[in-house]
C-alpha cells in the first residue's frame, strides 16, 4: 500500500499505509492527523483540508480542478504555490511516499 | 470523587466529536467520554441526503473520525446509548438501562429530530424521513423499488432535504412529485431570485413542482402509503413519500433538567448554557445573538464552530464563534453554497448566468452586505466568506459588476495577496 507521510501543524511527522483510491483527507481524518477538519466530507465544498504538498511531489498530481483552485483563493491559512485540498488527493501507486504539511489553521 | 469524573459528551455526531477533539487540542488531559444513541460510531449526515442515496456504500467513507483517531485521542467512544435524564445536583447522568454515570462537566450535543408529518395516515408503511444512516439506505431502496415498479416518489417539503432527495431520486430514474405548502422553494432561506433558478432546474430535469400544496391526509394503498391528499382536493398517487419539512432540536433532556431551552438549548456566543458546567453545540441550540434575537442553525459548521466554543467554555476560556454562517447543498450538477444570514435584507443584486443557472446573489441591508448565495460560483462564495468574516461589504453596484473584482477589498484590507492567491 502506498504510504504518504504528513507532518503536523506542531511538525509531528506520521507515515500512514493507504488504500489506492482513498484520499489523502480520508487517510488523516481516520488516523487522527492534527491540523485538519474536513467539514464537508471531501465536497470541494470548505477548504478545511487545505495541505501544502512537499516537494518533489507537487508536480506528480494530477492537477486541481477548476472548483479546488477557486476554492484555495481564499483558505483560512496562507495559500501557497502548494497549496492543495487534500480531499481531491486520490492516493495510488505512484504517490507513494507523498508528503504534505497542515497548515496552523483551517478555518 | 467528582474532581475525577470525565468530561462527558451526550450525543456522537459532528458537534460531539469536535467537541472531544477540540477539549484534547486545547490541553484537557482527563478522561473524555462520548455516548451516542446509535450503533454507529460517529458518521457525517449531509451525504446521506446527497450521493449516499445514489450509491449506499460501505458505513467507513461516512465515518466523520476513525476509530484509531478516536484511540489516539483517548476519546471513550460509548454507543447505543440512551440518556434519559441529566441529575444537576449530583452531577450525573441517568441511562436508559439504569446505569448512572458521574460527570465533572457535561457537554450536550443532541442533535434535532426530522419534523414528523402532523396528519392522519403518517404512520404508513413507505413514509419515510431522513436523518440516519439506517433512514437513507431505507429511501434509496424505497425510491428504487418506486422507480422499477413506475410507481411516483413524493416529497412532501421543498426545502434542502426535499430537494436533495428529489434530484436523487430523478438520478435513480423514479417519477417526482414535490408538494411544498409555501409559493417558492427554500423559502425560508433565500430570495425568490434563487428559489426561480431551482424551480427552473428541477423541472427541466422531470421533477413535478407543487406549490402551495397542504397535505391533509396519507392514504394507504397495496402496500403502505397509496397517495397523498391535498387541500385543494387532489390525490396524489405515491410509491413512497419523503417527508422533509424540517427537524425540531433534541433539547428534551436539557429541558427536563431545567436549563433554559426556546425550540432549542439556549447558549450564548461562547456555547454556555444556564448551568456553568453544561454547554451545547450543534443543531440542538438556539443561540442568542447580541441583539437579542434567537438563531437555530442546521449545519456542519455550525456544529463545528459551536463545539470549538463549547470545549474551550468547558477549560474556562472564551472563543466565541463568530464566522458568517455557510451551509451547501448539492441538486444535480449545481453547487449551492450560501453564506451569511439573508433575513432582513433590502436589496439583492446578481452577478453571472441567471439561465444556465451560474450566479451569486447578493443580499444587502442598508447597503452592507450581509449574505451571498453562490450556485456554482466557488469563487465568489469563497471571496464573499472572507469578505463577510472580516465585516467588509461591497456596494451593490460593485457586487452587481461582473468586472469588478471582489478579491480587490481583500487586498485593500490586506486579507490577500497581490496575486490572488
């Protein structure tokens, strides 16, 4: 199972194994992984799953969709070049070892 | 003893669980424990109203937390549990099974109750509302049998619910009726304006629209309910009916304790209620604004927010939940996301594509802004959040100009970058 390793708004750092086609919000969500709130359950709905993705990752996704940029223009914590919604993160093979970063606050 | 009981939270939805979460991330270090009334653990609502319907899949893509979430938090998790009674001057709770448990400070996350139709024949088999897991997986398969039988799905009630259920049910391939009491859609919440668009698409997707319709009675056919009958006369045939006229808060066990409730548990910005150690958050409150008035929201984020107040309250501390209001509601291939409280307003301008349907509408009140509903327009819902949330508002004639751009008061005020991002 592929593994993405999330690093904490505190800069706790956790590697969790995943099943190809859950999301990387999902995985978090059910582990517990501080710094996120998915309020609407992986909707592209809130940006309340906003992560910034480490490099050399970024440039492997497939990009964000016309809903997820509109929805980074105005998160809560700072938007980056790498900012993301790791709701739309679909996990597979090759994003094994993708490595995103919570921001201090979602909402 | 009572220095050595847990936090206690009564009811396992959104509200409770944030409160849980929220109580560990702000440094509370004792016990924790969360009772909810039903078999499942924890799960998000909204979806069960939404793609569930299309597709029942399997209860862990609903879990709102899992269960190692849950363990890492060291958050009891106690289910199937049915409170019946809060004893404030013992500071317990009395279970349905007689158990008593002690708390040290109670947090009460009840939840609301889908409204129950006030007529005879409402008891039939095949009338259904919409509030658990078990409800949705029961629509589905009653719209489904509906549709294989040609047999017509009513929905008594346009509002989000109603509506959600309708446009899943035309997915599902079933005939829709709509039967709403009130002239428009959604009434209550927004401006003729977007009830129009709504009407526009639900019926140009099949679905009958009903208006002004009073049900005054169920009658019962081969198996359950056989139709519904309105004032004016007619009998609608009916396969199964949907019941979505609202939900009443679950505020019985605050009230039977003697905490003050109004159609809710009444808390303050800071979730407080009448009794120091209980708080409450989530769609069991009514909350008092500054004014005086009484604000009942039915909402993930209101869940959320009011349960971050709630635990803080609970340390001792103030974080009063002051954010604009959002909620979102999916029907066919439109994202309706509101935010802010339209009651009140004067004035409502439009920008984008009143037929397609892809616009906002803005609603003002003494020329500030005071809500924006967005149907698939992510982007001015997501600038006029922001907007709301910081207290600035641009003049109608600004939000009524497509090339004015919203995102230039957030930089004015510093609230974004030059970029846009």
């Amino acid at each position: 199972m592929p593994r993405v390793r999330y690093i904490e708004p505190g800069g706790r750092e956790r590697t969790l194994e995943l099943d190809v086609g859950s999301s990387v919000m999902r995985g978090a969500v059910d582990a517990g992984i501080d710094g996120i709130e998915a309020q609407c359950g992986g909707n592209c709905a809130c940006a309340t799953c906003h992560c910034y993705v480490q490099p050399p990752w970024l440039d492997k996704l497939v990009p964000a969709s016309d809903d997820e940029r509109l929805m980074l223009t105005n998160v809560a914590a700072e938007r980056r070049p790498n900012s993301r919604l790791s709701c739309q993160l679909t996990v597979s093979p090759a994003l094994d070892g993708l490595t995103v970063q919570f921001p201090e606050r979602q909402s | 003893m009572a220095s050595q009981a847990p936090i206690v939270i009564v009811g396992a939805g959104q509200a409770g669980v944030q409160i849980a979460e929220s109580l560990r991330q702000e440094g509370y270090g004792d016990e924790l424990l969360l009772i909810g009334n039903e078999a499942h653990p924890p799960y998000q609502r909204p979806p069960l109203s939404k793609k569930w319907l299309l597709e029942p899949g399997a209860y862990s893509a609903l879990a709102l937390r899992g269960a190692e979430a849950l363990l890492r938090r060291r958050i009891e998790l106690k289910l199937d549990t049915e409170v019946i009674a809060i004893d404030r001057a013992a500071s317990q709770l009395q279970l349905a099974d007689g158990e008593r448990l002690d708390y040290s400070k109670l947090a009460l996350a009840t939840g609301a109750s889908a409204r129950a139709l006030p007529v005879p024949g409402a008891a039939l088999g095949q009338v259904l509302s919409l509030r658990s897991i078990g409800d949705s997986a029961a629509i589905s398969a009653a719209i489904r049998r509906c549709a294989a039988a040609g047999r017509p799905v009513v929905v008594i009630g346009g509002g989000f619910i109603g509506l959600e259920v309708a446009a899943s049910a035309r997915k599902l391939g079933a005939a829709v009726t709509v039967l709403e009491g009130l002239p428009r859609l959604m009434s209550r919440v927004t401006a003729p304006i977007v009830s129009e668009a709504f009407e526009r698409v639900h019926r140009a997707h099949g679905v009958e629209l009903l208006f002004g319709a009073q049900v005054t009675r169920l009658l019962g056919g081969a198996d359950g309910v056989g139709a519904v009958c309105t004032a004016d006369g007619r009998e609608h045939a009916a396969g199964c009916v949907i019941v979505g006229i609202g939900v009443v808060p679950d505020d019985r066990l605050a009230a039977a304790a003697g905490l003050a409730c109004d159609r809710g548990i009444l808390v303050d910005d800071c979730a407080r209620t009448s009794d120091e150690s209980i708080v409450a958050a989530g769609d069991c409150t009514a909350r008092r604004l500054a004014d005086g008035r009484l604000l009942r929201l039915e909402s993930v984020q209101n869940a959320v927010e009011q349960a971050k107040s709630a635990a803080a309250a609970l340390l001792g501390r103030e974080r009063p939940f002051v954010a604009a209001p959002w909620f979102w509601s999916d029907q066919y291939d439109i994202k309706l996301q509101m935010v802010g409280l339209s009651h009140g307003y004067d004035q409502v301008v439009t920008r984008g594509d009143l037929q397609k349907p892809a616009f906002s509408a803005f609603y003002f009140r003494a020329g500030r802004l005071i809500a924006v509903d967005s149907l698939s327009r992510v982007q001015d819902h997501m600038q006029s959040k922001r907007l709301l949330d910081h207290g600035l508002s641009p003049t109608p004639e600004q939000a009524a100009d497509p090339l004015f751009e919203l995102q230039s008061l957030l930089k004015q005020a510093r609230l974004a970058t030059a970029d846009g991002a």
